[in-house]
C-alpha cells in the first residue's frame, strides 16, 4: 500500500487514460471472453504498441487488468472505473479541479489561504469563481457537486413536501438546483435565495422557465459580512453543502445570522455529508480526502466535518439540534433546528 | 479501492505533508502509547488546529493513522512510510520529476516524446538534462536511480571479482557511481566509460579521487548515433539499468553496436530490473509505474522491461543469453551474454 500511494499521482494519469482513451472499453466489450493481445487493443485504441503495453502493464500492478497467455482481461476494479458514475466524476474532479492546486497544499495549511487556487483564476476564494471557472475545471466542479446532492434532493422535496411551509430561504443557493426542484414540486411555495451575485443571477436564468406561483426573490448576500442580515418570515431556513465551506467560527457566525432572522415556529434544515457518518469505507475516505480540496482549491479554511465537531458548532450558536437524519439520498445527514427557547 | 485511486493524487501530497511535518514522527514517538489529541500535534508540528485535523482525517481513510475516544495513533503503514528509505525515496521521486510531468501522460503516449519533460527543463531527453536539473528533482532523481543500484554493486563487484577480468567497458556510466565500486575493491581493473560529454565529466570528477593503477578512459558517445562505434578490447561490457531508457528498436542496435565490439571470450553484463521477475508485488507495482516516468519524462519511448520482451530484444541482437541470475541485492536479474558463435 505504500508503494501504492507513492506512486499514486502517476497511477492516476495511467487511470484516467485508460479510460478516455477506450483501453478500458475494448477489454470490457471482450468481458467473460478470451482476453486480448496488446496489439488487438492498440488497434483498437489507436495507440501504439509501445503506449498500449505501458498503460497495461501499469494496469496489471493497479489491478484493473489480469493478464494470462499474453492476453489481457479486465478486473471487476477495472469495470467500476469505465462504468460507474460517481467514480468518473471523483476522477475527473482530482483531475480538473485539484491535481495541479494539490501540490500548494503545505502552502494552504501553512497560511490558511487556497493557496492552489491559482491554478483555476485570480480569487481569493473558489466561490468568487464558480460563474467563470475555466472549462474542463468548471463541469467537473458542478458534475461532482451535483452528483451528491441529485441523490439527497428528491427525496428532502418529499419531506418538505409533508412539512407543507409556505416558505423556504436557501443560503447558497448556487445553480438553483435545489430551488428547481422545489418549485417544479411545488410551485405555491415562496422561495428566497441567498448566494454571492453571479450565482444569484445564474440561478435566476435557471429557474425563470418555471412557472412558479410568487416568483424567487433574490438577496444577495455574502454570509461573512458581519452588516449582512438575513431576510426574516420564512418557515424553513434551508442550507445544503453549504456550511461545510466555511471554517468552524464562520459557521458560528452564520447560525448567529440564521438564528436572529428566525420567525417562531421556523425551521433550521442543514443537509451536510459527515465522514464519520457514512454507511461504507469509500464514503468517509472520499469525503475526508474532499477536505483537503476545501484547503487547497475552495478557501483554505473550510472541510467535510467529523459531525462532532460540527454538532458542536450548532450548540454554539444556540440552536437547538431537533432531529438528525442519516443516509438521506445515499450520503447526506439531514440536520434540523429550532430556536432554542431554553438558552 | 476505485475512490483511493481517484482521490490518489490528493491523498499523496497529504501524506507527503504529514511525513515532511513531522506528524508522523509525532506519532511514532507515541507509539504502543496513548495516543495523541490533535492540539498536542498541532502544537508540536507548528500547524493550526484546523490543518491538522484535515491531515489526521485523510490519514484516516488512507489508514496511515487510527483514532479512539479522539486520540490518534500511528498505523504499522504509517510507520513505513515514515521509516522506510525506499518509500521515501519513491515519493520525493514521485513528487519531485513525476507529479507536475505527469499531467501529459496522453501527449507523450500519442506522440511518442517525453512531453512532461518541459515541467523539469528544456531538453529533448532527461539524459541531456541529468546534470543540469534543478533541485529538488536533481536530488530526487538520483536518490532514487541509486537506491535500487545501491543494493545490487556490492553482490556485483564480487561476482566481477570472482571473475577476474582485466578490463571492463561502462557504458551508461552516469555519476560514475558503479567505476568507484569496482576500482574501490579492484584498483587494477582497466576501466573504460561510456556515456554523453556532461555525465563524463561528472564521474571523472568523481573518480579522481581513487588511486587506479589505470585512470578510466573515456569515451563520450551517444549509442544512439548510427555513427558512433564503441571501442574494443574489453574482457566485460557493463550495462547497468541502461538498456531499459531505450525503445526496443534502439535497444537492438545498441547491442549489435556491443556485439561488433566484442573480442573473443568477451562477456556482456545486462543487470536490469523486470517488473515479471520480481519477488514481491509491491516492487512488481513499483517498476509498472515506474514505466510511466520512462513514457512522460525520460524519452517518450522506453520502459522497464517484461523480461521475455527483453530477452527477445537481446535475441535479435544475435547475443546469446548464457546465464540469468534473479534477486541480485533485491530487485537487479543479471543477463550474461556473449557473441553467439553459431549465428
């Protein structure tokens, strides 16, 4: 395993272009049958012998390939890495997003600053950015975004659904996805968006197609500004993957906010993926490794939370913790808050 | 093991920083002890408390660390690679000539050139930049070229003693490192050097020092000049981990430039590292991906060998392999060859 993570930069490259490169294809077209001969996949690929050997011969160690009577075979491993979806948006996230900011990262511990940052535009932080990110950066930002929350919203627009509130302010609204997806559901709830201005313009664009009962309204806010203040009458406070952008004194600050602004009877919803809440290995892994994307590339403050700290957090704040919900969607644990009248 | 491979390149600069931080060795002065809160560490490596808890996290997933009751100890994989000079020395390698290089693993597999050989300096080949290149890669590239020869010169130089011969041709002499094991335990051996002017002038540089009854002589050529003739008269041609920065049409006329040379009873020496004849898989892994460094930055066009790819090479040639010796210092197979009388 050592050896492994020592040569894990270079295996990832041998990886991903196996990948795109169709190696990974020709061999799972050749599934359950007689393996094939380097020279068959070099065809086949249009890579020369010599590329497609090397790029096998990695695989064999990687075991994403077997090999018997010099025909090669795909592995199960292998299978996963060509077929499923999150894995491709995981890589294409390293690749994209953090590869090139990942060797600043001693640089971004050191300082608290994303110190890779730099390799994707001139912002002090990556949400200054998400509206004018460079291509491929900006789709496998969004892609591996998504991917996650797509898993935990339609089933939170079910619960929200049930709770039945005539109004609902999203805190970092971003794309408007989540808004989307409530209107299209329900299309009588009163909805405010909270974001940074270019996302509130981009997520406006996204969701004018929809017919909605009372149009969105926009307040554009940056949650850090100690003058911002929160808008107050909704009945649910929603805040998905949002809080985890922020370092353990912001998120008080931001409960502060929230906390003030609540009308009574309203409800805190916190949709958050917690490492140490996660059903298998491969989640807490991927999350715990995604902190260290937060450090180098988003703000060099921020991360996927040990739900501990994070539960801590809220206290702090003076809200009250009503309710917990784990592996809503597949990942998600659903957080929700009340005032707390007893503090 | 899809989401490890995936965040890889992540997870290999974090524990790069947790080694080079000291968190490591933290940990290993605690070890079979309590085990360590984060703000101990914290306060004994000079890192915040938020960058350590990011690091201790992703040391979780990655199973360098383990926590109870919020103390952190140090895994046996951790230990490793705090400890073991060779993994240390393929992740400085790794870090330092392979990462940023890496990134144009699909331009140099398409094109056949070393296309992230731009990251370290503006040559063709490493080879023309192996003593200009700058620090850390300078260190990194030799630390690690050296580590694995390092193991094998001394079983080598008494098997060359045991020989006997008069006089022995290096070609591929780089530092010089292998002349100064031989002269060191055989002054009397007529040494000759093979290699390009600036490597020349490094292992003379090197050598000097040594009291030889016969000072080296030097022969700068570049064996992959059609013109260039190799001089002859010597009882054993030396070629250690040369051949394998060659493609395999070049590493043909080499040894049919060594075969022309060769004097009567003459005997080439191949020592070599092959990926299919190794003891244990982590080195089989190791040379597997050590390949992709020969493809991104030595040449484009070479690699660590299969041995049965090799042998056929060497067949081609029209040498004749008389005896293979496995597990020389470790890793090294020794090829004896000579000219085949029957051809």
């Amino acid at each position: 395993m050592a050896q492994m993570l020592a040569f894990g930069p270079i295996a990832f490259h041998a990886i991903v272009v196996m990948r795109d490169r169709g190696i990974l294809e020709a061999l799972a077209k050749n599934r359950r049958k007689n393996g094939l001969a380097i020279e068959t996949i070099s065809e086949e690929c249009g890579l020369s012998h010599y590329a497609t050997r090397v790029l096998l011969e990695a695989g064999l160690g990687l075991k994403l390939v077997w090999r018997r009577d010099g025909l090669y075979h795909l592995t199960k491993l292998g299978y996963f890495i060509l077929t499923d979806e999150m894995t491709r948006i995981n890589f294409d996230f390293t690749r994209d997003v953090c590869y090139d900011a990942a060797t600043q990262l001693d640089a971004a511990l050191s300082t608290g600053k994303p110190a890779g940052l730099k390799t994707l535009g001139p912002w002090d932080t990556v949400y200054q950015g998400l509206s004018a990110m460079p291509e491929p950066a900006m789709s496998s930002w969004h892609n591996f975004d998504h991917f996650y929350s797509d898993q935990a919203f339609p089933v939170m627009v079910e619960k929200l659904a049930a709770e039945n509130p005539s109004s609902l302010l999203d805190i970092g609204c971003n794309t408007g996805k989540w808004a989307y997806t409530c209107l299209q559901r329900l299309p009588d709830l009163r909805i405010g968006l909270v974001d940074l201005e270019p996302q509130l313009e981009r997520a406006i664009a996204h969701l004018t197609p929809l017919e909605a009962t009372t149009p969105p309204k926009c307040y554009p806010l940056d949650m850090l500004d100690p003058m911002a203040r929160l808008p107050d009458g909704y009945d649910i406070i929603w805040m998905s993957q949002f809080l985890d952008c922020f370092s353990e004194q912001e998120i008080i600050a931001i409960l502060c906010k929230v906390k003030e602004g609540l009308k009574p009877g309203a409800k805190v919803w916190i949709l958050e993926l917690f490492w140490d809440r996660q059903r298998f290995e491969a989640a807490a892994l991927s999350l715990q490794q995604t902190s260290l994307y937060f450090t180098c590339v988003a703000n060099g403050n921020s991360q996927m939370y040990d739900s501990e700290v994070f539960f801590d957090l809220i206290r702090a704040s003076g809200l009250t913790i009503s309710s917990v919900t784990d592996n809503v969607g597949q990942y998600h644990t659903l957080i929700e808050c009340t005032a707390s009248t007893s503090l």
